[in-house]
C-alpha cells in the first residue's frame, strides 16, 4: 500500500475556504480502482514540554492506494482532469506545495484492535 501525500501552504485567512472546498468536493476518486481512502488534515498547535509545537500553514491531503499503478491510474484519468480544472484563487496559497509519495512499510493500531486481550 503508499500514502501520497500533498502538503499544502494555506495563506492565513483562507483555512475555512481551503476546508470548503475538499467538503464540496465531486467525490470522483472514491470510485476508482485501488483507492482506500482520504483525509484532510489542518494543522493543531499544541503545547507540548512548555512550547507550542505542531503550528504550520501546512495542510495535508493524504489519498491510500492499494498499489502505486492504481494512484499513478488516477492521475491520467478524466476524472482527475475535472477535479484538478477549477483552480483555486492564488492568493489561497502561501507557497508551492509539497508532494510526497510513500510506501507503508509497517502500520499499527491499538492493542484491542489487534487481537491483544486488555489488561485488567
């Protein structure tokens, strides 16, 4: 499985319109083969041993694939044509985006839902 992920520098002001757009997105990739899922992450600064830590302009699109054929598919789709016609304004964007493409080696959950009985 890879995880491709988009960093994205959102400009300060245009989060909420940046968050409307995945919301009011066609929903075209979920029909594609290979595809698992896609998240949308916004930045949380945290106070973390006395500093804030985690505060970024960066947003993250992660899209799951099944194999890195099926995501490299999508991208010479018409349907990735059409959601990728409409550009945002520019003045969204506090610089260029960074794109990133990984292969999951390992990945973990919680003890329980793994099979591991809970201590008591």
């Amino acid at each position: 499985m890879i995880v491709v992920a988009n960093r994205v520098a959102v400009a300060k002001g245009h989060e909420a319109a940046f968050a409307a757009r995945f919301r009011d997105r066609a929903g075209l990739v979920e029909h594609h083969p290979g595809f698992v899922r896609l998240e949308l992450l916004r930045p949380d600064p945290i106070m973390l041993h006395g500093q804030q830590m985690g505060g970024s302009d960066y947003h993250v699109v992660l899209t799951y694939w099944e194999r890195k054929e099926d995501f490299l598919a999508w991208t010479e789709s018409e349907d990735f044509r059409t959601v990728h016609s409409q550009r945002p304004p520019t003045e969204m964007f506090a610089g260029p985006n960074v794109f990133e493409a990984h292969e999951i080696i390992q990945s973990a959950g919680k003890a329980s839902d793994r099979g591991v009985p809970k201590s008591e």
